[in-house]
C-alpha cells in the first residue's frame, strides 16, 4: 500500500473517531485521548497528505467521491440512529444537513458531467 494512501485512510479513521466523539462525548474512549490532541493529529495529517503529494495530480475519481460522500452520510445517520445528539449542531432535523446534501449532490453531478464530457473529448469520431 502506498504511503499517502495509509495517511488517507488514517485521516478518514481520525474523522470518524472525531464525530463518533461528538455524537457520544462520554463514551469510554473519548477520555483517552483529549479532543486538542486528536485535532492536531488530523491536522498534521492532513499538512502531510498535501506534503507528500505536492506536484502531483491526485484528484478524487468521482467513484471514490461517491464512496466518501455516502460513507459520511451514513455515519451522520447511523450515529444519530444510535441515539448520539451532536455537540456542534450536526442532526437530521438541522437546515445545515439539508444545505450540505444539496451541495454534494450539486458537485457529485458537476464532476460527473466534467468526467463525462471529458470522456467524450477523447474518443475518435
């Protein structure tokens, strides 16, 4: 497996340890490790990724952006299903969820039609 693809996956694990810890802030294992230290690992992740693949062309296909974008969502659902209340607003019931479902939908069906015209560009008539 190659090295910025461990810190992807790394990233996506520390994001969803940060909303499980929102969701449920007294779950046993939001204690072991403080909210500052979990961010600053995120962050320094995140400065890494970009380090690392600095010069490099490595945008998201739009089947891995689909993958993301409904993992997201459904730990959004499933972790409100469970019964968590989110420290920071994000719910089910907030206008913010809404906004934010119509804005990936926009940029899902926005790459999809760059992939798609861009597919048609590159083949002989």
């Amino acid at each position: 497996m190659k090295f910025p693809r461990v810190i992807n996956y790394t990233v996506l694990a520390i994001f969803t340890f940060m909303v499980i810890i929102d969701f449920f802030p007294s779950i046993a294992f939001a204690d072991v490790i403080s909210k500052k230290v979990i961010s600053a690992m995120f962050i320094a992740l995140i400065i890494l990724q970009l380090v690392v693949t600095k010069g490099r062309e490595d945008k998201l296909s739009l089947k891995q952006r689909l993958s993301l974008t409904i993992y997201i969502i459904g730990l959004w659902i499933t972790l409100t299903l469970l019964g968590g209340h989110s420290q920071v607003g994000l719910s089910l019931n907030s206008p913010m969820f809404y906004f934010a479902m119509i804005l990936l939908a926009y940029d899902l069906l926005r790459i999809y039609r760059q992939s798609k015209n861009k597919n048609n560009k590159s083949m002989p008539s």
